[in-house]
C-alpha cells in the first residue's frame, strides 16, 4: 500500500492513533506488511490505520502493543479514538468507498450520493440549507459528481442498494428534477452498474426504519457499517456490529421487490412524472 497521507496528529485522536503508529511501526524498521503479520491484519489495513480512515479494534490495539512492545500505549489511546467516532466521518467513507469491494446502501429518504444526478444532488443540497450561497452549493455537487466515478471504472465495486418506496413517491426538486433521476436509476440498473431494490410501503415495518444504512466490504480488511442521520454519521467496524447490520439488511432486502418489478416500479414512476411535466 502506498504511504499514508500526511496527518496532523493535534486534528483528532483517530489522527494521533494513526500518526504514533506510523512513528512507531518505522523506529521498529517494520513496513506496514511485516507489522500485519505480526498483529494478524494485512499491510492494508495498517495502513489504513495509519491513515486515519480505519479506527482500531481493541484487541488489535492490544497487539500492536505486544508487537511494538510500547508498554499499553495504544490500548490507552483506544477509548478515545472510539469516543471520537464522528470526527471527519465523512472523509473517512468516501476514501473507504473508493477501497471497497462491495457496497450495499439502504436508504428510507432518499437516492444515495453516489447514484444521485446533478439537479437532484443541487435540490438535496438546498433543502438542506436554504440559505447557502449559489457557488457553494456548486462546490458541494460537483464533489458529489466526482464520487460517482467509482460506479463506472474498471475496477468497480459490486454495488447493491434498497431503496424505500418514499425515495420514489416524495418529490425532491420537482417533477422533471424526479423524472431525470429516475431514469438515471433505471439506466445504472440496464447497462448492470448496480442491482436496485424497491421496498414497498406494504412491506410494512423493518429494522432500518430508523434511518439509512451503508455496509462495505474489502479484499484485505474487515468490513465496516455506517449508519446517517441529521448533520451527522457514525461509522464503526467493530465486528458485532457490523454482523448485526448486515443481518438487518438482509432482512430489509428479503422483503424488497424482485430486481426485476424494482426496475418496473421506477421507469413506471419515472413516466409519471414525465407526465406532470406537460
């Protein structure tokens, strides 16, 4: 894995967790493979660490310890790192979705950022913040855009969402605003960038109901959950979790719409909204 970029250890605890790594792990003259092999993990994901876009687990923390033989010292640095958790979280899920091998989304509200079009991505934006300037407001689409790549490169991950009927029925924008990402959906779905679920309103209640949900998972390190509300997100790779997560998605998915009447329910909507345009 290439260096990790450059951090500013006084920026958060997960940064000086992952500033004092790095200093240590190479006063010891390991890489970062040899010290995976040492605490169990791959190179990758010590990089990661290091990087400040992975937290530590705890018994890894306690390894890296023995391995380092720095006396505790990261094992006393855990809990804070944990008790900062929404620090930057954003950052951290956008470099981790550009890693991931497979990322399955749920959201209750609406299209998830990377599959969202230009308008529906600046109408999102407003009604977030009604009183932000033109320009930053540009800022934060073209951002947004830039995400997107992802889902056309050769190296792609394997994306899966699900999405709740009220993504569809409630109008973000207006109606030629819905209708342009609906058929950006329903195309992502054709040329097989995505597979897209819909769950009904008559799947009634679920697991999820409470808010959105993103599991990712990687070649070389363990998978990670993060979960969105408002003005904040919380993203954790503690395993429990994350198995408690996935076993919730499942359900979500298992009572979703055939891939198939998914994709007829969206194109179906889609012409519906051409229709209010006239």
């Amino acid at each position: 894995m290439a260096n990790p970029k450059e951090l500013d250890p006084a920026e958060s605890p997960q940064a000086f967790y992952g500033a004092e790594l790095r200093r240590l792990r190479l006063a010891k003259g390991l890489s970062q493979e040899a010290l995976g092999a040492l605490v169990f993990c791959s190179g990758a994901y010590i990089g990661q660490m290091e990087s400040a876009t992975r937290q530590p687990q705890k018994d890894l923390s306690e390894r890296l310890d023995v391995a380092l033989g720095t006396d505790g010292h990261f094992t006393r640095l855990y809990p804070m790192v944990t008790r900062s958790r929404f620090a930057d979280y954003f950052t951290a899920v956008r470099e981790l979705q550009e890693m991931a091998r497979t990322i399955y989304e749920y959201d209750p509200v609406l299209v998830p950022g990377l599959l969202q079009t230009a308008e529906y991505a600046r109408a999102v934006f407003r009604a977030f913040d009604p009183l932000r300037l033109a320009v930053e407001t540009d800022e934060l689409v073209s951002m947004r855009m830039e995400r997107a790549h992802i889902l056309h490169s050769p190296t792609r991950p394997r994306y899966w969402v699900v999405l709740d009927e009220a993504v569809i029925r409630r109008v973000t924008g207006n109606a030629r605003v819905m209708h342009g990402q609906l058929a950006h959906l329903a195309q992502l779905v054709r040329s097989n960038r995505i597979v897209l679920q819909v769950l009904p309103f008559s799947a009634g209640g679920h697991p999820l109901m409470q808010g959105s949900l993103t599991l990712m998972t990687f070649v070389d390190a363990p998978p990670v959950a993060y979960g969105e509300g408002p003005y904040r997100g919380q993203l954790i790779d503690d395993p429990a979790y994350v198995e408690n997560c996935r076993w919730a998605y499942d359900l979500v998915r298992s009572a979703a719409l055939s891939h198939e009447a998914s994709l007829a329910l969206i194109e179906a909507a889609a012409e519906d909204y051409a229709s209010e345009q006239d």
